[in-house]
C-alpha cells in the first residue's frame, strides 16, 4: 500500500496550489460557459464560432477537479497503527486503508481516461 503514501505526499505538497486552481477554475468556467451561449446568440447574426476554446475550457475543469481530488481527499489517510491499540481500531483502520487504496487505484483509472479523453479532444 506504497500507493496511499505516494499520494498523501503528492497531496501534501500541491497543498499550497490549491487556491489558485480556484482561480483557474473559474476561468476555465467562464470560458466554457461563454462558448456554450456565444453561438446561440451568433446564430441569429449568421457567425460561426469555432468550439476548440470550450474543449479545452471543458478538459480544464476536468484537470482542476482532479487535481482538487487529490488535494482534499488523499492529505489525511489513515496511518498505521502499533500493536498496542486494540483489535478492533486495527481491523477498522485496515478497512478504512483498504477504501483509500480502491480510491487510490480509482484516482489512477480516471487519469488514465482523463488523458486520453484529452488527447482524442485536443487531437494530439
């Protein structure tokens, strides 16, 4: 489970960013937004917008959730414990490693189809 530890210092140090992906997520938002009403409201003059600012508008409100994830959700696992607790705060704190670990291999997963979502939407 070398994977948790890999991720809680990953967290631990893009900690510090997390607020300024606030702000691009907000960017990323507007962008996104506005080229979604944009061309409703230039149908009605005949002017064609091109789409490719919404895809990537789209792809960096996916990356900034990511990153979010990672940040708030891998920062507090739970530690090992030593044999002086009791059985059950063991077995319980196993349990609770073992659901960060399949969020942990889920994490992975969804990086994995996030990039290659954004490879086939930005044709790379």
């Amino acid at each position: 489970m070398n994977v948790l530890v890999l991720f809680e210092t990953i967290a631990r140090k893009i900690k510090p960013y997390q607020k300024v992906s606030y702000f691009f997520a907000v960017i990323f938002i507007t962008v996104f937004v506005i080229v979604q009403i944009l061309p409703v409201q230039a149908a009605f003059i005949g002017f064609d917008v091109n789409n490719d600012y919404g895809k990537l508008g789209l792809l960096g409100c996916i990356w900034l959730l990511l990153f979010n994830m990672i940040t708030t959700v891998f920062i507090d696992t739970p530690k090992i414990t030593t044999k002086s607790d009791s059985v059950f705060t063991r077995f319980k704190l196993k349990v609770k490693r073992f659901f960060y670990f399949l969020l942990a291999v889920f994490f992975l997963v969804l990086t994995i189809i996030i990039l290659y979502l954004s490879m086939r939407l930005l044709r790379v």
